[in-house]
C-alpha cells in the first residue's frame, strides 16, 4: 500500500502557485459534484471553512456537502469531494471533517481526484498531479505522477468495482 500524507507548507513554498477556485469559479465544480449527489457551499472570503480538516484554505466536508472559498486549492476541493463520493451514500452523512481512517479509501480518493480534475476545463490530470506534489503530497514512489502511473493497482481496483470509473 502507498501512504499519502498532507504536510503543512510555508508561504513561500511552491504551493503558492497551486491552481485556486477563484482561477476557476464555483459553477463548473458545483456541476461536477452534484452528479454524485453532493453540494458545494461557498464560504465567504475570510471566513473559516466548516469542516476543514487541515484548515487555512483547505476544503471541508459536512455530510453531503463540500466547503469552499475562493482561494482554496483546486486539488483540496477534489481531494475532499472524493472522500464522500468513495463512501456509500448512508455513510456520508455521518461524516464530519474526517471521512475516513481507511488507506484503501484514501488511496481510492487520490486516484479518483486525479480522474476527475479532467472533467474541470482548464485543471486536468496533469496540472493536478503538479498541484498535489507542490502541495506535499507524498507517495512511496516520490511523486503523485508516478504513484497514479506505476502504484495505484489497488485504488483503480476500489473504484472499479464501485463503478465510479
């Protein structure tokens, strides 16, 4: 198994250059999640985000919906969708800003984020594999690109048999 861990980043770290939602706006995420039956709320500029796991500007999750303000990461808000869509319906309303203690559902989620960021114009797979090593994400393999390439067997495997890709 991979072990995906998030570590927290300096200001002047190159997750400064990450992709935000102000860069890409609310609707097209708002669409993308509503085919898994899930909400996107947006929070005020400023204001703290409900549900933030890791806080700052990092997306949150309460139940169905996902958290958001403009200057959180595109790969944050994909990360955090991805939890509640890889879970069985009943069980996303019990979640509350940590949706899982599971490596194969966490691995299940990174994989499917990357899937996903292609259904987003102007993100895609590739970009979001940037975001989430300049972000520090870590994986056995040393990057995101290589872990979705070369490790991700049994993620692929999750999701597949729950006909999410």
């Amino acid at each position: 198994m991979q072990s995906e861990t998030r570590t927290q980043q300096e200001s002047s770290d190159p997750a400064d250059s990450v992709m935000r939602l102000s860069q890409l706006g609310f609707d097209a995420p708002a669409a993308l999640l509503a085919r898994f039956g899930l909400q996107l709320h947006r929070v005020e500029p400023g204001e703290p985000i409900p549900g933030s796991f890791w806080g700052d500007e990092e997306a949150g999750i309460i139940g169905n919906t996902v958290h958001a303000r403009d200057d959180t990461p595109v790969h944050s808000l994909l990360h955090e969708a991805c939890h509640l869509i890889v879970l069985p319906p009943e069980r996303r309303l019990d979640v509350h800003t940590d949706a899982t203690d599971s490596i194969e559902e966490e691995d299940a989620t990174c994989y499917l984020q990357i899937v996903l960021a292609d259904e987003l114009s102007g993100v895609g797979r590739a970009r979001l594999m940037v975001d989430m090593d300049a972000w520090g994400y870590s994986f056995r393999l040393g990057s995101t690109r290589a872990w979705f390439e070369q490790d991700a067997n049994e993620a692929r495997e999750f999701l597949k048999a729950r006909d999410l890709i």
